[in-house]
C-alpha cells in the first residue's frame, strides 16, 4: 500500500537563481526502509522538510505531496502532528524539556492524548529502547548518542506511520550511529514502521534498506534497489562522485574492476568477494618521520566542570608538532571537544600545563572552529561575515576582497558567500566556517567534527585543502566519529578514553589493532593484507595482475 507520493515537486529558496529541487517523483510503499542520498547541497534536506509540512521551508513550491492519499496541504493539522515523525540532524536543536521523562511525553502531551495513555506509551517505549536506567536524568546529562535516541523515542511515543529522520548519525561515534542505525531497523522489521532516511554514512544504511533514491542537483537521478544503485554507480565512466560514499565492500569492488560477480555491500560480502584475489605479502612500511617542531603540549592535564561534578581530563598527555594532523577519536562525551577548548584556552585545567613553542618570539596564532558552525556566523550573508573578520583583523581594504576570493575558491564556496549561513545545508555551513578560521591564517588549527555533514566529494576536497596547509607547515588537531577520514588524512591518530589518550599511532597501525574503532576496509581485508585500512590499500595490495580497475 502507498504511503507517501511525490508528484513533479519544484522547489525554490528566496532569491535563488537555481531551484533546490526540480520536478521530483517517486513513492514510498507503507513498511518500506528508503535511504535518500546525495552530494551535499542536492535538496536532501529540501525534501525532507517539505515531507514535513511543519518544518517546510519558506520559498517556490510546485507539484504535490500525498500522504495516505490525502494532498499534505489539506491533511489535518493533528494528523500531520502524529502521522508523519521527524529527527534532525542536530539533537540538541530537538530537545525542548529539562528531564527525560518530560520530553518523552512532550509530544503526546501536545496532541492532547489522555494522561493513563501518554504514561502507558511513554513505559513502552522506554522500555522497548532500553533507556530506564536515564529515565529520570537531566537531559543537558546526555551524551550525543543518548540524545538522539531520546529524540526517536519522544517521537514514537506519538506513534507516527512514517519516520522521517535527517543525518541523524551525523553527530555520533562509530558505536553509537551502528546502534542507532540498527535500531531503526528493527523499527521497520519488527514495528512494519515506514522509514526515509537521509544519510551520508552508507557504510551501515545500504545493507538495512529496501530502496535508494540518489538525488543531483535537485533532481532525482536513480531510483532502485541498494545493489542496483551501487552496481550502475561503479561501472559509470567517467566515475560517479558518489562512488565515493558507496559502502568500502562496494568501493573495493569497483577499484578492483567491477566485474564478474554481483556487488557486495557488507562486510561479509567483502571478504567473500576478496577470496578470488592472492595479495602481496605485505604493504610497503613507510619510512620513519624526520625530527619535528613543537607546536603544543599538554602535560598531565585534569579539567571538570564544577568542583561537584567528575573530571573529564584525567592526567592528559598530548604533543602537537608542526606540518602534522593528528585525529583524536573516542565515543560520545568522553571528552573530545573539552580537550580542543583547553588548547584554545576557552577552558583552564585545574592541574597540569598547557605549553605552546613560540616561533620567531611569538606564541602559536590558535583557531578552533567548533562542532556546530552557526556559532562562527553573525552577519545576514557568509560573504559579509567573512569581510566583518578582515575588518577587525586590521587588513587593509585593498586586500580583503582578493583573500576572501582566494580561500573561498580553494574550499568551493564561492557560489555560498551572497547565501544566508542559515539557509545552507550543513556541509554547506561547515565549509563556509572553515574558510573563516582560514582566513586568520593560524598556525594551530583545531577542528571538532569537520567533516560532519559533508558528503563524500565535499570531504575529499577537505582532506586535500589540510594537507595543503600541513604541507605549509600548519599544525591541525581534529576530533572526528569519521575513522575513513581519519584513515586517509591523518598523520597519526589517538584513542580518547576515560579522560586520557590511550594510544596513538600512524594510522595503518592504529586501525590495525583495533576491532571496533577501526574502517570497514580494515575489517573485509583482515586475513588478506592487515595493515590495509582504506579501499586503495587493499586494492593496492591485490597482485597486479588481478586487478581492472583504472584507480588501482
């Protein structure tokens, strides 16, 4: 039975030269799990909110939506509320109460429902999520992970027939998105709930889906199974952008020719796929790094909060060195952000030093650009606000223009800067953010989740603009959920636990031993070739003369 149909729907924002969406059809069929991807800037987001009359954005509509059959313009306004759940991307910006109970019947208490039955579905969905045991805790006390799946549990509390969710891992560990993703599979497995779901991270969320719909620029491209989609994605010539983002069993697939058997998608199919190829006996070990320059250092350094509250710094040692980009990564709130806030100096640790080299007499210029970029953003267009930091920078008139012109052309934004910060999606905004903390030309440059919200293309461009700059001589410290980033960019990563780096490596020996916080890659190629942990290494691992793919 169909639930959701989309008919020659046209989208236009306010003063866009371009639509954000153009002529878009498809339906969704009730019980149907539906992933929507895209590079960023396709109108994902777009549709999703025009799916939710609530949240629809100002701007042109053309065409129809019909839910149930009944046009979403006509549809009752309580039906609209109940029928039709909506996740965001950011779960703070969903949170709307002081404790979990209370946000927990937030929604069945706004659509008036009886006490005895908003008690009854608030029990049973708590129950069925596993969240008792924070029950009753503040919700400012959650983690990132616990947050989002607070926001899914006060919206099934309303027990919605479709669940419309936006990025939703965006902001969680490897872990917790795995779980979360999983969860939402047992939604439609086990509840027959119809789920549309948009997401970068396709690793997970091809196996669980019925069908994916791939949107470009605004328009809908392809319409299939998950296997359909990754198989014409890897045979296009020239390649597709999004072969990129495609799951590292199909990406292995493709680099490797993409011919004979069927595409895999999981883990498991990887390493069956892989047992038709022989591999070299090992990778090549680079060669051990010449002496660098101190950047930074934290010595033995302990932070909380409050005199009350636990520490979240618990004897941290770090050394930052320059023309380096060392990854820190670690589950939800253990205390990733709090470490790049005492290097920027906005928190001060109650024990241990913090010691910066100075360079020709001066301390190192140190620049943070935080999880969420809005904050950097007070201007009504990115291209003003990025002037407004050259004036209070003292560079002269002259010169503004042609250094705004130069990084926003290195980072692709060009064609964002006469856009409202808040109208962009959110790689959007993350990229607009990064160009103006390039534009102090700092020689410390901390990053928290920089890749968030960026598709696969976006962040390969991210990936070749640090190491530019590290080329340059820049030192970047960056938190990241994003172990494939972190793979392919960093110098050396480190494992944040319990208030202090439990280890740290070069990346292939870093992801190497680990069976968790570790790439998909490293886990089909395990057996094979171990210290593979990207889709080109063990590519480049196969024999040579095994291997069709041109990018091998």
């Amino acid at each position: 039975m169909e639930i959701l149909r989309v008919e020659n729907l046209s989208f236009t924002y306010p003063n866009a030269g371009e639509p954000a969406l153009n002529a878009v059809s498809f339906c969704v069929q009730a019980g149907e799990f539906v992933v929507l991807c895209g590079e960023t800037g396709c109108g994902k987001t777009t549709l999703l909110r025009l799916l939710k009359r609530e949240l629809a954005p100002h701007g042109t509509r053309t065409g129809h939506i019909f839910w149930s059959g009944t046009d979403l313009e006509t549809l009752d306004a309580r039906a609209s509320a109940g029928g039709i759940g909506f996740v965001q991307q950011n779960p703070d910006n969903q949170l709307v109460t002081d404790k979990v109970w209370h946000e927990l019947a937030f929604g069945a208490e706004s659509l008036g429902l009886p006490v005895q039955v908003i008690r009854r579905r608030v029990a049973e969905t708590a129950s069925w999520l596993g969240i008792e045991s924070w029950f009753r805790q503040d919700t400012d006390t959650l983690s990132g992970g616990q947050k989002q799946l607070l926001n899914l549990a006060s919206v099934l509390v309303m027990q919605p027939k479709v669940l419309l969710l936006d990025e939703p891992t965006a902001q969680l560990d490897p872990i917790a998105a795995t779980e979360f993703l999983h969860t939402l599979a047992r939604l439609n497995r086990e509840l027959g709930m119809t789920i549309l779901l948009v997401e970068h991270r396709l690793e997970e969320a091809f196996v669980l889906a019925d069908r994916v719909l791939l949107l470009e620029k605004g328009r809908l491209a392809l319409d299939d199974t998950p296997r359909a989609v990754a198989e014409t994605l890897c045979k296009s010539d020239p390649p597709h952008p999004m072969c990129e983002a495609l799951p590292s069993a199909a990406r292995i697939y493709r680099l490797l020719g993409a011919k004979g058997e069927r595409c895999p998608l999981s883990v498991r199919e990887g390493r069956d796929f892989l047992q038709n190829f022989s591999f070299r006996a090992r990778l090549p070990v680079p060669a051990p790094a010449a002496a660098k320059e101190l950047v930074a250092e934290l010595r033995e350094v302990w932070f909380r909060y409050a005199r009350e509250l636990p520490d979240v710094l618990r004897g941290l040692r770090l050394t930052l060195y320059r023309g380096e980009i060392c990854c820190v990564l670690g589950g939800n709130g253990v205390g990733k952000t709090t470490l790049l806030n005492v290097l920027a100096g906005t928190d001060k640790p109650y024990r241990g030093k913090v010691r910066f080299a100075k360079t020709d007499g001066r301390r190192p210029k140190t620049v943070l650009l935080p999880q969420n970029p809005l904050l950097l953003f007070t201007e009504e267009t990115v291209r003003a606000d990025l002037l407004a930091l050259l004036q209070i920078t003292d560079v002269p008139a002259a010169e503004r223009e042609p250094r705004l012109r130069a990084v926003a052309q290195d980072l692709g934004v060009e064609c964002l800067l006469d856009r409202h910060p808040y109208d962009l999606s959110g790689g959007e905004q993350q990229k607009c953010a990064l160009a103006k903390v390039l534009l102090t030309k700092p020689d410390l440059l901390l990053l928290d989740e920089p890749t968030k919200g960026m598709d696969a293309a976006s962040k390969r461009e991210l990936r070749t603009r640090l190491q530019s700059l590290r080329a340059r001589g820049l030192c970047m410290l960056l938190v990241t959920h994003d172990v494939e980033f972190a793979a392919e960019t960093a110098d050396r990563c480190a494992l944040l636990f319990d208030g202090e780096i439990l280890s740290e490596a070069a990346p292939a020996d870093f992801f190497s031993e680990n069976c968790f916080y570790t790439t998909a890659a490293n886990r089909i190629a395990r057996g094979y070739c171990n210290r593979a942990v990207t889709c080109e290494e063990v590519a480049a691992s196969v024999q040579p003369e095994e291997r069709g793919g041109a990018l091998c």
